[in-house]
C-alpha cells in the first residue's frame, strides 16, 4: 500500500511543502548566501515577492486551448531572469519593473502587477551574483504553484513579520505590525460572511484583509475576489500587501488590483476605491497611524467634523462619515482620541450622534512589536441620529483587557485570550441579556457620556469611574507637550511675520 510520503513524491515534492519549511529557506539563503548587511530583511522579502509572482504567472500560464490564459507579464520574462546574470540580469529586470509597474497599464490584466512593481528596483548591480542564485536555486527548479496555497500564504505573512525591524525603522509612515490573532478576533466579532465588501483604509502589509477573507471563506461558501479591497499611501507597504493577498485568498493576478497606493483621507466619495465595478463597502477594519505630530492634507474634505484633527483621528471620521448606512466597522484609536479635547472631543460627539458605537475594547499593552502604543478598538454601525434628537448611540460596552500584556517572544497574543470578549459581544450583537457580566465589562449611557465637559470616551471597564476620568496621566502629559510645542511653533510664526 503507498504511503502518503509515496503519494507526495508521485505528485512533487512541493505538493508536501509546509509554511514553516518554506520561510526557514528563504531566511537560509538570506542570512547564508546574501550580503546580509547590504541588504535590508524589507528588500530581500520585496524581491521574494516579485520573484513569486513572475514564476507562478510564469507556471499558470496557458497560451492555448479552451483554458487559454495568457501570462500577465511578457512573454518568456521569467526565462530571460533565468538565463541572464550580472548587468544584464540587472538591466533585465528593471526593464520588468518598470513595464509591468506602470501606474496606468494599458491592459487592464496589469493592473495588479501595477501595484506589485510600482517605483519597483533591482538590488544594486554588484549584488546580481546573490540575486541569480536566488532566482536559479530558489525558485527556477521547483513549481511554485504546486505548493499549498495556505503553506505558501503563511510562509511569506512570516517572512513580512520578521521584518519587524525594518518596519520600525518606518515609523514616519507609522508602520507597525497588528498581531494576525487580534485581527482573526475582529474578524470574528463582525460576524463576516461572503456577501460583505470589507475594506481597509490604511491596509499596511494586509493582514485585515487576509483575516476577513479567512472568516468569510470560514462557512465554506464562495468569496468574491472584489470582497476585501484596501489603499495604503505607502509604495513599500502596497506592494507587499498586494503579494500577501495574492498569496493567502488565492485571488487572480490578472484581476483587480486588492489593494491601492492612494491617500485615503483626500478621498471623500468611497472609503476605498476598488475599481469600476466598485460596490459599497459593508465593513470597515481599520489601524490607521497613531502620529499625532502629523496633520494629514484634508484640503478637500468639506465633509468633515474636524478638518483641523491629527492623523488617527481623521481615519476614524473618514470611516463615520463615508461608509454607507448600516456598515459596521472596527477602528484602533489610541488613547489620546478617546480624551483630548479640541477636534478629538468634536469627532467623538458627532461619532457618537451619527453612529452608533456599542462597544470600546480596551487592549492589552505590549501587542505591537517594540513599541509603548496604548491601543484601543471602536466597534460602531453606521447609522443616524434618532428622530427625537437623541444620539445613534444608546450605550457603550467597555471591554477592558488593560491589566494583561503581551509580546511577541515571551507571552504571545492568541485568540482564545479573547473569548470571553466574543462571547460578550455576540451576546450584546444578538439583542440578549447578559446572564452575567464579565468583571472587565462595564456599559454607559452615551447621552450621558455626551453631557460631561469633554464627551471622554476613555472609560474604565473594571472598576467604579467617573465619566470625566480623561485616562493615563502620561498620555495627558505627553498631549499637553505635544500641543505647547505646536502653540509655540504657531507664536514663532506670529513673531517672525512681524519682521
């Protein structure tokens, strides 16, 4: 009787590759075979990705027949990679680059190859010796499309994360990893199916979209490929979002680009633009950046509450205000957008008039890598101020896991830390009782949220608490420095005009 090693090695080896197989040979060859100092974790897992996508285009590729489908990429451009070296690898494949990263490609099957290679670059020319091996060991002898989808999907999602490093080094964009187990969390809570149109107005490397596809798909039932869609304004982040999508829902190279480099905070029509055949969005996720030093550019945005807020902020009106009615989102914000005053205070008072946000989970800290961001999640469901004048929202759930930390190493998140939540929100979501409430979940009335001084939304799950209790006093701190610095700067200004 053949075993199954029997049948995997009838069928190929690749067949049997699993994740962790895979990423232990692409962190081999870079940490063995590659100028490890010249070269950035970030570059070498970009040009993973772009190596990925030419071979499985290259393999999946039907010229003829009723199957018919022609490569997305030129004719014989992975061969030319495999048989070129040196200048000529080099010139090869920014020749690639350029072709199929063209912002506005003529067919519209590139459109997501558009988006993988925009503003794409080779490694330097005196590193083509470290990319041919790659090309010709790495993945020239095997077939690629043959490996499992989640196999191959998990590998590169890894290979992203154990960039971590390079991404905090990109922090001006304010780039930081959310733990996939958190993100499985919300997924679960918004009780996602097939027929919802998820979308992420500052998708970093995608992982919300990947979550929502994974609960959709979760039934068993078809998910359409314009289901999730996301934008990012950073180039680095869009590309390697595109290739985690791709990898891990399975979806077509030649379809629809998942995910687009735009500034989503200038748009006020969608919350993301997918493409023509576009369709209201039905979901949000969203963890924008928390820079509280940046004002994003909302020239355009007459339609805002507060067109003078900072960046985490202005996500969380963009999302209120351009979701369709009935949509249901999740928006981190970070402590300082639940208590400041001035557009913050603003925004929250017209969140809580317009929508209606019935529950704040308060998170754990130590979740994002190397950093001390004190995080929080809004669930709300769009919706309209009550006939009576009375606001959408009627309470808000506090869930509250602050005493808990976690880190990637030594206490790592997993979704069963958030049972007890789920089970209290699905509870909640379904209109019944509480049988019995858990110690870290506490509920206040929003009109009398909207009577104190500031309309604080910084409020405790666990203990007793006044409705004016404005948070960590750290933050406050950190908040008034911030805003002398920035009056400072405004005066200066003043002076210097008078010169």
């Amino acid at each position: 009787m053949a075993t199954e090693r029997d049948e995997i090695a009838a069928r190929g080896p690749e067949r049997g590759w699993e994740a962790r197989r895979i990423l232990q040979r692409w962190q081999r060859f870079y940490q063995t075979k590659t100028s490890a100092k010249a070269l950035t974790k970030l570059e070498f897992a970009e040009h993973v990705a772009y190596l990925l996508f030419l071979k499985l285009d290259h393999e999946r590729a039907r010229p003829t027949g009723a199957l018919a489908r022609p490569a997305v990429a030129p004719q014989g451009a992975w061969l030319r990679l495999v048989d070129a070296s040196g200048d000529a690898l080099h010139e090869a494949l920014g020749e690639l680059m350029a072709d199929l990263g063209d912002a506005r490609p003529k067919d519209p099957r590139r459109a997501t190859a558009s988006v993988l290679f925009q503003d794409a670059r080779p490694w330097n020319v005196d590193r083509m010796a470290e990319l041919g091996r790659l090309i010709t060991e790495e993945f020239d002898p095997y077939r690629w499309s043959d490996v499992p989808r989640d196999e191959l999907g998990t590998a590169f999602s890894e290979l992203i994360a154990d960039c971590r490093d390079d991404l905090r080094s990109k922090r001006d964009t304010g780039q930081f990893l959310t733990p996939p187990p958190l993100l499985a969390v919300v997924a679960r809570a918004l009780a996602l199916t097939p027929g919802d149109r998820v979308v992420d107005a500052a998708v970093g490397i995608g992982t919300s979209l990947i979550a929502a596809h994974r609960e959709m798909a979760a039934g068993g039932g078809r998910v359409d490929a314009s289901a999730i869609a996301g934008a990012d304004i950073d180039v680095q982040m869009c590309r390697l979002a595109t290739m985690n999508v791709l990898l891990n829902t399975g979806r077509p190279f030649y379809d629809a680009p998942p995910v687009l480099r735009a500034d989503s905070l200038k748009a006020r029509e969608h919350v993301v633009r997918r493409h023509e055949r576009d369709v209201p969005a039905t979901v949000a996720i969203c963890n924008p950046p928390f820079r509280s030093d940046v004002a994003a550019d909302t020239e355009h945005r007459d339609d805002f509450w507060a067109p003078n807020a900072l960046l985490p902020a202005n996500f969380l009106q963009h999302l209120a205000i351009t979701l369709p009615q009935g949509a249901r989102a999740a928006v981190f914000v970070p402590d300082g957008v639940l208590f400041q005053s001035g557009a913050a205070e603003t925004i929250r008072r017209a969140l809580l008039m317009n929508c209606d946000v019935h529950t704040l989970l308060r998170l754990p800290t130590g979740m994002f890598y190397d950093t001390n961001s004190k995080s929080n999640i809004l669930f709300f469901t769009k919706s309209t101020p009550r006939p009576s004048g009375e606001p959408a929202t009627r309470e808000v759930g506090v869930f509250d896991l602050r005493d808990r930390h976690y880190t990637d190493t030594v206490n790592p998140l997993a979704e069963a830390d958030f049972e007890e939540f789920l089970t209290t929100y699905r509870i909640r979501a379904a209109g019944q009782p509480l049988e019995s409430e858990p110690s870290c979940f506490r509920r206040y009335d929003a009109s009398e949220i909207l009577r104190t001084s500031h309309a604080s939304l910084s409020l405790n799950g666990r203990a007793a608490t006044a409705l004016d209790d404005y948070g960590d006093p750290r933050a406050i701190a950190k908040s008034i420095v911030q805003h002398l610095g920035d009056a400072q700067r405004s005066f200066r200004a003043v002076m210097d005009s008078f010169d």
